[in-house]
C-alpha cells in the first residue's frame, strides 16, 4: 500500500523536496514520512580490511550529521516539524559494502585511477520503517559519494537530525568523469589550510579534479626536489611556497575526498619568475613595456628553441611529476607570445643557426618536455592554443582544456582530442571585478560580464561537438585567475558558483524525472548547498535575500 | 640646510613616499630621515579631563602601532631597511593638543554635531630629530582624525615599527563632512560584530557617516520600545534583530570612532515587513506576481492615504529617533509604487472621500511623517524621488540623497536642497554580480557593470552642480544593497572599494602638490589601505597581484 501511494507520488510529479542535493542523483525516488537519525546511529562498512580513508570519510560523515546543524529553509525553519519529528522512527544504522567481485582499494588510489576508469556509481537506500540504510557501489569511491549524498539529506530541529521524505532510493553515476575547479596559486598565493577548506567544499559537490595551476610569471611557489632554487628565487617569499610536505598533505587530503589533484605548470609562456634562479631561460625579461611582449605583466618566457632550456624545462616538469601520484599532469601552453621571441637575440640566432621556424621549434620543445611526462607515465594536458594556434605533434592521448571561447571544443573535437570545457564565457569565476591593471579610469574585466551562476549551470557540454565526438568530452570545470583574489575573497568568489559547473558535469542534461535541468528548480538547491557550506565553515555568499531562500520561488523574475 | 633640501623636494615632485596615507592629507611635507618608535612610546593628551573615548582612541593607537605589523610593499618586505632601522633615532612621543579656546567634548559628541559645524581639521608634525611629535586640533573629533594618520605612517620589520620619510608636517582637513557607507541590514542580517568591524574600518580612512539601511521589506531587524512587535514579527528571527542595547553598542562604538550613524527606516514603500505586526497598515502586502507593484519582492507598502497609517508611521519614526543620537534621520522615500494604490481599494477609498489625489495624499503623510521628526529635533533626510517624482512639500533643511543617477544632482541643487552623492553608476557596491531574482537564465545586475574602485575614484562631487550651488554638497558615500551580501562577503564587497569615496570626499580634487587626484597614483596607496586593513582582520579584496603591489607602476595598463 506503502508502495501504490509511493509510484503515484512519482508518477505525477518530481518535486524536489530534498532541497540539499546537490548534485541532484541521476534517480531519485522520496517519500513522505519522517525519520530521525538515533542517538546511537553509526555507519558500518561490510569491507573486508576497509581502507584507513574509507574509514576517516565514515567518521566525517558522521561527524558531518551532528555539527551541521543546518535548519531547513523554510519560513519557521523547521519549528513546524517539532511534533513530527517526535513521533518519527529513528535511523539506527547506516550500512556500506562493495557490490560482490569489486577490488578494495583505498578512495585515493580510485580517485586517480585513468579517468575512464573510475568508478563513482552507487544506490543508496533508507527505508521509512528504521530499517539500516544501506549505500553499495563497485569501489570506495562510490562509497565516497553515496555518505557525501547521504549528508545532504538530514536537516536539524531542536537537537534532532531528520527527514521527512523516506523512503528515499537513489541511484546515481556522473554524466561526465572530469569535474573540476581550477585554482591560480601564483599570482597570489593561498595557504594550505584555504586549499584545503575549498577541497572539502568541492567534495561535498562531489566533484572529481583539482586543477592546480601552480605556477606562473608572478611567483613559482613549487618547491620542486633537484630545483628548490626556482622557488626559493621565485616564490613570493619561503612562506609563500609549498614545500614537498605541503604538496603531499594536499594529494592526500584530496585523494581521501574522491579528488584528483592535476597540476599544472605554464610553459613556456607564463615563466617570468623563472628568471630569478634561473635568467638564462628567460626571453624578455621583464621587459618595460611589458604589453608588447606579453599578456600581463611581468614578461618573460622560456627559450624553447634552446636545446638547453628544453632539458632544463623537461627535467623539471619530471621532477614535478615525482610529486604528484595523478595521471594528468599539465604543461599549460596557452597565450605563447611571438613577439617576446622575436625580439630575443638568443632565439633568433638559434632559429637561424638550426634552420628552424617559431613552430617547429615549439613543436620540439613540445616533444622533449610531452615525451619526459610521457616517459613519467603521465597523460599530458595542454590549454587549446597548443592545437588550435601552433602546428605542434601531440601524442593523442592529450587532454586539452578549452578556455578562450566555448565554440573552440568544435574544432579541438575535429582534431580527435579529448576535452575539459573551461570556456571563460561561462567559467570563468574572475570575469566582472573591474580592471586590475593600473592607471585604468574606469575599464571593465576583459571577460565581462560576471559569470552568475546561472549562466554557467546552462552550459551545454555537447553544444559544439557532434554525436559520433561526444565521446570525447571528459568534463569541464569553473576557474580562478587570482589576479584580484587571494584568500581574503576565495570562498567568496567560488562559492556557491563553482557548485553550477559540478552539476551540470555530474547530472547531465535531465533531471531524475526525465526533465530539463533548469535554473528556476536548482536555485532552492543551491540554497541549501550555500547554507551547508556556510555552516562547515565555507563563506559562500548568499543568492538571495533571505527572505527569498526560506520562500522558493516567491522571488522569481518572471512572475 | 636640511630645510633648504627639504624645500628642493616639495617644489620639484611631489612622490607620495608614504604609501600608507588613505586618504591623502589634503598638505604633506615630508622628509628622508629614518625614525623608529622606542619601546617607551607614549601617547599623551595635553587637554584638561580627557574625555574617556580620546583615551580609548588613543589606546587603541598605541595598540594598533604594536600589532598592525604591517611591512612595507616593496621587493622584500622591508628587509632592505634593516641597517637603517637599526641606527635611526626614536620617537619617544606623541602629544595631543586642542588649540587654545577650543571646548573640550568627547568625540563621539563631536562626531554628531550638526554636520556643517563639525571640527575634524588637525595639523600633525613629526620632527627628525626624535623629538616629541604632536598633533594639533580644534577639537577630539580632529585629534582622532590625526591619530589615524599618525598610525598610517608606520612600517614594521623584525620587531621595529619605522618610516623612513620624517620629518613629516601634514595640515589637513576635509574637502566635505559627509563621507559614508550605507549597509543595508534588511535583505540579509548582519551582526553587530560585522557592523563594528566595518565602523573600525570606515575610521581608518576617516569616514564621518554610517548611513543604516535598517529596514526593508524583506525583515524589520530594528527593536523599536512600543513597537516591539515590528521586529519580533517582521524580523527574520529574534537572533536577527538589533535590540536598543545592540544599538545602542553601535552607536558609541561609531561615535568613539568618529562616524555619525544616520538610520533610514524607509517609508512608504519597502515596507513588506511591517505587514506581519500590522497588516492593516500595508497595501499590496505580498501580492502576486510582485512585479506588478514593487520593484522586487515581497510587495507591500504603508497606505499613506490613511490618517491612521500616517499617524503610526510618526509615532514609529519618533520612537526610533529616540534610540539614535544623530541630526540626522532618514524616512527613505525611494521607489513609492503607484500601480500598488491604484489596486488597494482602501486607498482609492480614502482618495475618494477626501477628493484628495495621490500626490496631495503623499504629501499630507510626509509632512506628518517629517513634521514629527523635526519635532524630534532631527534633520529629515530622503531619497531623490521624493524631491524629484513627487509634488510634496518637504522642508528646506531636507537632505536629499542622489542615487539613480549622478546626473540627478543637477535637478536636487535646482530646487535648492543638500545634496549627499550615492549615485548608482558610480557608488553601488552590488552592482555587476549577476542577477539575483529566481528563474534568469543569463540576467546580469539591474547597474551593471561592476563599479570597480577606479570608477568611484574618478566621481566629481561638482560635475553637475553650478559653482553657486557648490554649497549644497555635504559629501558622498558609497552603498551597499545586500539582496547578494551577507557576513559572507561583507569585507570582500565593500573593501577596499568603499575607501575610493572616503578620499574622494576628504582630500577634493586634489593632491598636496596640486596636481590633480589619479587613479594611477593612488593605486600603490590603496594597496597600503588595503594590506593595513588585512592586517586588522577586514578581508578586504586583492587590488593586484602580490608582484604588483610591490612594485608600483610596473602593473599598469598604458605601458
């Protein structure tokens, strides 16, 4: 009878009650009755020797449901369900196990499986009678991101964890692998404790990849073994840099919250602060102007058609590769400058000894500093100009990251390159803040306008690329040039936003009941993803007044 | 002969050595000779039974020379000074003094005279020769106001608290007395501490006036003694209102730190949340579709019409000026919807009856509302609609704040009222983040774009005022509307760009030498402001990349 009422409630009408999901499950089934968590409720894990970070994301969850404390949005926040909530069954237990045949293996070594093979599905299930729930998956990975949806279901009243919508069912897998938020720790720098804090959110969207663009003209904060003297001349100051240490401690603490770390370092643009240790490397150096010769300042760019420079550049790239245990691993590429190199003697007259052109010899550079990543077992990944604007090889195992327009993955696509949508018309977390340039009266972001959230939750990952290309679509990600962030505003200018891209990568196009995905149904959502993160400690900003995030819809434009 | 090289430097340039001024002193000399603070530096008040918040300013002067550590912004943070550090004479002391005949009030007393009879000018001199420095003033008000320059003046590095540029000699005082903030509290709540944190800040660039947008129509936050039921039923929650002792706290707290604090309670329009306590009061109260007859949801405004409603408001308006020391009080007045009364059938009754039409009907409720505040002994102040759309009759003292245009201020001097400049296009803090109403797919905000601190800083007080008319400009201030900003993102939004206007305001159009105001100049500066505010825990934003701001004029955009 329970199951009759259930199917019609289903079949007429999906309405997401559970305002906390966030991405919302690919299948979702909830009903009406209410639940409250025990007072003895604990999660058990039916895996034989669970891995330690199984076990510590069991602990943060359960830690998770009794520190939130987050009152659902609605006017009275909860003080309504009081006398439901008294008379509710109680959740004694939560149950996790490995669907039968599925290798044990520790969530950090899933995360950075290839990216075609991990394993992120899972059920999860909650019965409304106070049965055990249960959450299964073919890795702990899954796992992972079943307790993650489970913390999102519970709201708090009065000292009492709750639902009022079990039984829930729920079967879910991501549209796309590749998730990601990317991070610009060069031209300001961020300590560990604030990489961390944003790895913690970005795992409660339950997003796959951290893009660490570590390095840049501005500072070289990378503490790399064998070449500690470009940081130690390049990063801001040694507080300013991450040691071997901090760099570990980040892949872990990433790892353990289902997260890849790619990291990147620019070459060989974007290598100004090479020049401190390491000058002869360095075209236009921090030449004056710096306009002619690069994209911002301070100017400066490695030699590449010095044979010399591209070992140097190939054997550093190694040696940062030894750091990190992700298959990724990117050499940048993007916003070359020509004209850098064409007032630069040293280049010139190598180009006319060898007999070389400019391309052929970036496509050398690109060959020994690809082929030593290669040679690392690492799968290389390139900004678009490294296939759209020079006539480089490339080993088509390369991921290419499309930044300039979202229109260029057509032609990234016709190459056969495998893709991360991170275009800047609808990514880009930096657009909208004015001009940082100085002496500049009254100019606007080169990117604007300000990139809401809403115009990036209706990105289409397959917009500009055909059926038969689809395939080549891993994901795509928000990203932040810290030219006008630092940690003072990070939480502020990522979140909730950088949410928008993690659903439109994990849901898709539709949601569980076969409609669009649309911004009038996922702003109530969003709502309750900003206040979770709010209470863990996350300065998301607000949406909307108040008034409006406790009264869905009441605040619509097109009333 | 140091005086004959002295006058050699501040004829032939004028290099603001001293980045850490905000705002610029409206006349600077300054010096080569390094001093540094000895260990027993003191502060001493020459003035006879000095009020307790001059001491406490001065404490906290004392304090904030101890704990700022702030270290220069060049290439290696003041490690390149050391050996001058180390054999510079000490300043030993400060001595403040009030110009003989001048009364000795406290400041907060000083802080909320009559705003054209306010004293803050002050002279400040710091000799070379590790003599005592003094500050001179008229009044505490104007001793504080050197007290904060005097902390702008120094640098630490490894223990010392140092300049490099004595001796110093600054005559200054303020182009106008009105240099604001308005924080809205009602479309989201900010706590008291979030309020003082801001005071602390706007006193560090010598703001004089903290206008409070207290109320709206999303929550009524203000506790008002005999209209208590206002806030307990229109307030978001009991924890999200101010009480009188919250208020109370504000207010000495803006006082001791030289800042007025002029409270709006907005009338007849944004008024949806008086409808919970009085419905009878609110036309229009939360009709859908809002658009129809509001400028954002929830509808509702006072039925101005009513005799009774009038008469409420008065007794409202009067209970609350109670609480606030101020001259100054504001009744709003912004966005009346006509379409509202024209659907509010009580109100076209009472047209009716009376034969009154709506403007006649507006104006018998203004004159009630700002007769009663008059009587109070405050100075109304309102919004430009109510001098500009509408026919009613409003005293000459009126204040009237511009804000849909800066272009408004010609037709507000053309009918004689002051003028406080907040203009949309120039000074709104929320513009440029995206739409915020439900169900846009792409919206941007109503005043895009982003109004980056540039854009502020080029504002002219006088663009559109007759030299005749120049009088009625008490000053300006920058706003922010928080249907985005909550404690989030309350420092990131509002600072450092709130301080554009502060020195806008305070110095004029131009800088010690005569030269006029620029952004390029001012830039290395507000990186100072902003690192100093950093340093006392206000999250203000990143202007640039690190690499820039320690290295002025090599990040801008006209190389």
């Amino acid at each position: 009878m329970g199951g009759y009422l259930f199917s019609v409630f289903v079949l007429f009408a999906w309405v997401p009650h559970i305002y906390g999901l966030w991405p919302i499950p690919r299948s979702l089934e909830t009903g009406s009755v209410a639940l409250k968590l025990a007072n003895s409720f604990r999660i058990t894990a039916n895996v034989p020797h669970p891995p330690s970070d199984l076990s510590d994301a069991i602990s943060r969850t359960v830690g998770h449901l009794r520190t939130d404390k987050f009152e659902r949005l609605v006017v009275g926040r909860g003080s309504a369900d009081s006398e439901t909530i008294q008379h509710a069954r109680e959740l004694k237990s939560l149950t996790l196990a490995l669907a039968p045949g599925s290798p044990v293996r520790s969530i950090s070594d899933e995360a950075i499986l290839p990216i075609e093979s991990r394993s992120e599905e899972y059920t999860l299930h909650i019965p409304s009678d106070g049965s055990a729930a249960s959450i299964e998956a073919n890795s702990t990975l899954g796992l992972l991101r079943g307790l993650t949806t489970f913390e999102q279901l519970w709201y708090f009243f009065d000292g009492q964890v709750y639902t009022l919508e079990a039984p829930v069912s729920i079967t879910d897998s991501p549209a796309y692998p590749y998730r990601g938020l990317m991070l610009d720790t060069s031209r300001n720098f961020f300590p560990v404790t604030d990489i961390k804090r944003t790895l913690d959110a970005m795992s409660l969207a339950k997003m796959s990849q951290f893009h660490w663009h570590a390095t840049d003209s501005q500072s070289f904060p990378l503490v790399i073994p064998g070449f500690t003297e470009v940081a130690a001349k390049g990063a801001y100051s040694s507080l300013m840099s991450y040691s071997s240490k901090d760099i570990q401690d980040i892949v872990s603490y990433a790892g353990a919250r289902g997260i890849d770390v790619l990291v990147e370092i620019d070459t060989p643009g974007h290598t100004a602060a090479i020049t401190e240790s390491h000058p002869e490397h360095i075209a236009c150096s921090h030449a004056s102007p710096w306009s002619q010769v690069a994209g911002e300042p301070p100017a400066g760019q490695l030699r590449f058609a010095s044979s010399a420079t591209a070992n140097f550049t190939a054997n550093l790239l190694t040696a940062a590769a030894k750091l990190f245990p992700s298959k990724f691993f990117s050499t940048g590429g993007d916003e070359v400058n020509t004209e850098c190199y064409a007032n630069d003697s040293q280049t010139q007259s190598i180009l006319q000894s060898t007999g070389q052109t400019f391309e052929q010899a970036l496509s050398g550079f690109m060959q020994t500093t690809q082929g030593a990543l290669e040679k690392a077992g690492k799968t290389p990944v390139v900004w678009e100009e490294m296939v759209l604007e020079h006539n480089v090889t490339l080993s088509n195992e390369t991921v290419v990251m499309v930044w300039i327009s979202s229109q260029h993955a057509a032609a990234v696509a016709a190459k056969n390159f495998r893709i991360v949508h991170g275009p800047s018309d609808f990514f880009y977390l930096d657009c909208g803040a004015g001009e940082w340039l100085g002496n500049d009266v009254s100019g606007n972001s080169w990117c604007d306008p300000f990139k809401s959230w809403q115009k990036s939750y209706t990105f289409d990952p397959l917009a500009n690329i055909t059926p038969e290309q689809s395939h080549l679509v891993l994901g795509g990600q928000q990203l932040l040039w810290t030219e006008q962030s630092d940690p003072s505003n990070l939480d502020s200018i990522v979140w909730p936003r950088a949410a928008s891209s993690a659903e439109v990568f994990w849901t898709g196009a539709t949601l569980p009941d076969g409609s669009p995905r649309n911004v009038k149904s996922a702003l109530a959502r969003l709502h309750d993803f900003r206040f979770r993160l709010i209470q863990r400690g996350v300065s998301a900003i607000a949406l909307q007044p108040l008034w409006c995030a406790l009264r869905p819809g009441l605040c619509d434009g097109d009333s």
